[in-house]
C-alpha cells in the first residue's frame, strides 16, 4: 500500500510516512523510529469516521501520527479545534 494513496485524508501524515522523518517547530528535522502501521492506520480513520466518538484519548506520543490522525478525523467529522483529542 503507497501512504500518499492510502492517506490521502491525511497529506501531512501521508507525506511524513513517505519521508521516514519528522520536522519539529524548532526546524529540527528527526527519523521516525515508530509510528503506527499504514494498516492500522486506515482501519483506525475508518473506525473513527463510523462511530464519531466526541473525544478521543490516546496513551503514548511518539512522533505524533495517531494524534494527527485523530485530529484530522475531529476535524473531518465537523469539529472545532477545541481539545478534542488528548495524547498522554
């Protein structure tokens, strides 16, 4: 499966997946050591898009793909950025 096909609901995610690396604020550019599987990926946007929880919590942050996935899925489902998801 291509992530720019496959995530095309998600660019930024897409593209991060393609690149193996991750860019901070800062311009810190580092290699993604773990992020979910492109597989899990799909099957969590699609869970989310068919129960459409109104908050989402997720234990762990690695490189922040599950986050931008979910964000990106609140924000698909007509949400305002306002707190949504939370990441511990």
């Amino acid at each position: 499966m291509e992530a720019n096909e496959t995530l095309g609901f998600c660019p930024p995610l897409a593209s991060m997946l393609q690149a193996g690396e991750v860019a901070g604020r800062s311009g810190n550019v580092r290699k993604i050591s773990s992020v979910s599987t492109l597989n899990n990926l799909v099957v969590l946007h699609n869970l989310f898009m068919e129960m459409k929880p109104e908050r989402t919590l997720e234990i762990g942050f690695a490189h922040g793909g599950s986050a931008l996935l979910f964000t990106i899925c609140q924000r698909d489902a007509g949400r305002q950025p306002c707190g949504q998801h939370t990441a511990i």
